[in-house]
C-alpha cells in the first residue's frame, strides 16, 4: 500500500478517496490484493451445478443432511479451477422463483473479507441453488466442540467473536441484519484459518422450515412468542455463541445466566482455557454474553458497540489466524515477521495514549512545509489567524482534549495558506480518540500524500485500517512503513 500511496496528488485523493478507500473500510472486497479475485455475482445453469459437483454427488457433501436437513451444501470446482460451496434446496423449498432471484441478488451484492460471500445463484424449473466461495478448514462446531490435536486457543476464541460481529455489523450497514438461525455451524475457516460467517443465513426465510433450531433452549424469547426474527434476534444468537467460546459446549443459554448470576462464571469456562485467560477477560466476555441474552429485545446492545467491545479485548494480533488455529497455510508461511519499532507496536496494539505521546515528542521536526513558514515574519492577519488556530490545535493536543483539536486543525487547514503534514497526523489521531476511524484513514492519506516519504503517515494509516477492522491492509501498511522508516534511517 506505502508505494501507491506515496503517488497520490491531492486531486486524486479528494476525488477518489470515498469511493475506493472507505467503501474498503466497511471490509468491501477483502483484504489487500483480494479486489479483484472475488468475482462479482453471476447466475449458473443446473449443467454447470452438476458438472461442478460430480452430478451432486454424496462424495462432495459437505454438510449434514436428511429429513431434518433437506437443504444440502455440496463441495464443487467451477471451470475456471475455482472452488465453490453449492447449496441445494428441496424442492418446496422457494416456489415463487422470482422472490428467490431477487433475495439472491441482493445477498450478492455484499462483500467482504468477514463473509463467506454469495456468488451466484441457479434458478431452473423447480431448482433453486445457492453459489458461495468454499471455505476449506471445516465449521467452528468442528473445532470448538469436536477437535482432535488441540482445543482451541483462548486468543482464537476471542478473534472468532470479533470477526462474527464485525460481519454482522457490516450486513446491518448494507440493510441486512437479519440473519437465520445463527449457530457454531454457520462460521467457516478460509485457507488463512480466518473465521468467516456464511451468508445462506443472510437469505430470508422460505417455505423449507423454520428461521430458528427446533431446539427451544437457544431460541430468541422474542421468536418464540412472534415467529419473527429481529435484529435483537441476532444478538441473542450471537450471545449463545459466545457462551460457546467461552465453554467449549452447546450450553443452555438458560443455565449459562444462573451460573452467571450466582457469581460463578468459571464454572462456564472450558477447562481446557484455565491458566490461559485473565479474570478481567473472562468476566468482559460474560458481561458481554449476559448482555446479550437479555429477555427484553431492546435491552441487548447492538453489532456496533460489540465491535468496539471485543476489540479492546483482543490478544496476539500479529499472530496469524492459521498459527493459531493450528493448520497449514500455504502462502503465508513464507512471511518473515516484522520487526517493530515502538511506533509501530504502538500502533500493532492500537495503543492510542502511546502514539499521542510520541506524536507529541515528535512535534514538528519533519514537517518542512511548515518549518519554512514560521521562519518568515507574517505579514497578513489572515496568516497570523491561521497560525494562531495552529497554536490553539497544538494546545488542545497536547491536553488531550482531542474535540476542540480537531477544530482547530481544521480551521487551519480551511485556512488554505499552508499544507502541514504534522497538523493532519495530529487531527487524524484526535479523529481516532473521537471514534471516527474513516476521517482518521483521510487524514492519515493526506499527511502522506504531502510527504510521500514520512513513515509516520503510514504508520497512522494502519492504526486506521485496523480501527476499521482491516487487519490485512493494516498489517501490510504496518510493513511499509516500517520498511520506509528504515531506509530513512540509513540515509
């Protein structure tokens, strides 16, 4: 990202900016180089179906099946060697096939690295089939109830719940929060061992059964009393999946909450976990589950401010997510790891009063284009305005009071009479600290598109991405500028 980054001109930036870069940080088209291999939606004929299963063989099932589980998954490779995952309906199952197309369409045109993605569909005679990329190393049920060589490890646990609610967060932003039946078997692992969650549960409910489980322990109250799904439903489910993380069972969210209310939370922790977690982060993780399994709909929390929960929450983000799943990655084991400077493991923990600091010790001593100006009597009121507003900008930093920053800086940048690259990383992580991570990205692009070589820039431009839950950009971000802040150093 550093070296495309470095060729921006301000024009571009302004024109091109909310269109690629913050579509990107609601986790659109994936990581860094994914935009272009994840194929838009596309309508397949049943000959292409069959050729692409065997003839839907029972060698490519891939899901359980049988008269509680009609709709089958299969396991299946397109001509262009692409493997897919193809869900097949019963046949009374969508009968009006224009509702269907229109559902699948519309599940289509999400996309995001959180996301097993739809990417087509098939709609011939009585025929209703759904495409979506494969996710090859199995379902978290697999791993968290059913493992073989090791239980899966407290920070995995911990990466799989932000993930899922990031997903969700992003689905709600593109006006589908409802999801059906959300369980263990719904989150997949990419070949990266990336937790993803399947988007067949994004479709809205057809005529082959029900939204939810026949298993009334872990359903919505709310469901059972309406039979419809909210997005509190979800919630709901979601904190049935967190009792899972936490216990490595499929307990009933029921006697999760009297354990819970009689103070004896460990007793729902997997003993496989003990010594590997602190109290404080089980007891967040039990506050957040509880919260979410509230009997009244509108007294559960909603994705965002689970995002931004878990988040703070987060252990071994420079470990991949392979590494900690235990499985084989092709690619990425060739990565030689980073090492950081205390910039750049600031920003790797998103340790924000840290970078403060150091932004601060830093104060304006690569900053060219203002240094020459301030060498230089003023001779305007408007100019002498201008710097002022920078003092004020600079005083309201350094105190931490990251609001009445932010509109000082911006009253200097309006000025239009200098370009200060310093100013826009100090406004970027006064956006940070006031949770507005997409203005942050901007500034943080601007400081560098007016100093291509400032390492600095980049380096905020990963605490962004990973503020917006972009963790592969961010990290390749983090790459660069570390790269860059070594070669300055040389010189």
């Amino acid at each position: 990202m550093g070296a495309r980054c470095s060729k921006f001109s301000i024009c571009w930036f302004q024109s091109h900016l909310k269109a690629s870069v913050i579509e990107s940080s609601e986790l659109e088209n994936g990581g860094k180089g994914e935009k272009n291999t994840r194929p838009s939606f596309s309508e397949f004929s049943l000959e292409q179906l069959k050729a692409a299963t065997c003839g839907f063989s029972s060698d490519n099932i891939v899901s359980e099946h049988g008269e509680k589980a009609p709709n089958v998954v299969y396991k299946g490779k397109l001509d262009n060697d692409r493997w897919v995952a193809v869900k097949r309906f019963n046949k009374f199952a969508w009968p009006d096939s224009r509702q269907f197309l229109e559902e699948a369409r519309a599940v289509g045109r999400l996309r995001s690295e959180r996301l097993a993605n739809l990417i087509g569909c098939c709609c011939e005679g009585e025929e209703r089939l759904l495409v979506a990329e494969f996710m090859p190393n199995e379902t978290l049920a697999k791993h968290l109830f059913h493992w073989e060589n090791q239980p899966m490890k407290w920070a995995m646990r911990l990466r799989v719940a932000l993930y899922l609610t990031q997903a969700l967060d992003y689905c709600s932003s593109k006006g589908r929060a409802l999801y059906h039946d959300l369980n263990a078997y719904r989150i997949l692992f990419d070949n990266d061992g990336n937790p993803r969650l399947s988007c067949f549960g994004l479709m809205k409910n057809s005529r082959d059964g029900k939204s939810y489980s026949t298993n009334l322990a872990f359903t919505p109250p709310e469901y059972l009393r309406t039979g419809r799904v909210t997005p509190e439903s979800v919630v709901y489910s979601f904190g049935t999946l967190l009792l899972d993380l936490m216990s490595g069972k499929h307990i009933p969210p029921s006697h999760a909450l009297d354990l819970i209310r009689g103070k004896n939370f460990l007793m729902l922790m997997d003993s496989a976990l003990e010594g590997h977690f602190s109290n404080d982060d089980g007891t967040e993780l039990v506050r957040l589950a509880s919260r979410c399994l509230q009997y009244e709909a509108r007294e559960r929390p909603n994705t965002k401010s689970l995002v931004i929960s878990l988040m703070s929450l987060q252990k071994e983000p420079e470990v991949s997510s392979y590494v900690l799943m235990g499985i084989p990655q092709g690619t990425a084991s060739s990565k030689q790891p980073l090492s950081l400077t205390p910039f750049g493991e600031a920003c790797l923990r998103m340790d924000l009063t840290a970078i403060h600091e150091i932004l601060e010790k830093m104060g304006y001593k690569d900053d060219e284009g203002i240094a020459n100006e301030l060498s230089f009597q003023m001779w305007t009121s408007q100019m002498q305005d201008t710097l002022n507003s920078k003092k004020h900008g600079d005083t309201a930093f350094r105190a931490k009071d990251f609001a009445s920053a932010i509109d000082c800086y911006t009253q200097f940048i309006d000025g239009g009479t200098m370009v200060s690259p310093t100013v826009y990383a100090r406004r970027c992580l006064s956006y940070l600290m006031n949770d507005r991570p997409q203005e942050a990205l901007g500034d943080a692009m601007q400081a560098q598109a007016v100093s291509p070589e400032w390492s600095t820039a980049l380096y905020l431009q990963a605490t962004c991405l990973f503020s917006l839950g972009m963790e592969s950009d961010a990290l390749e971000t983090l790459k660069d500028g570390t790269n860059l802040e070594a070669k300055r150093s040389k010189n």
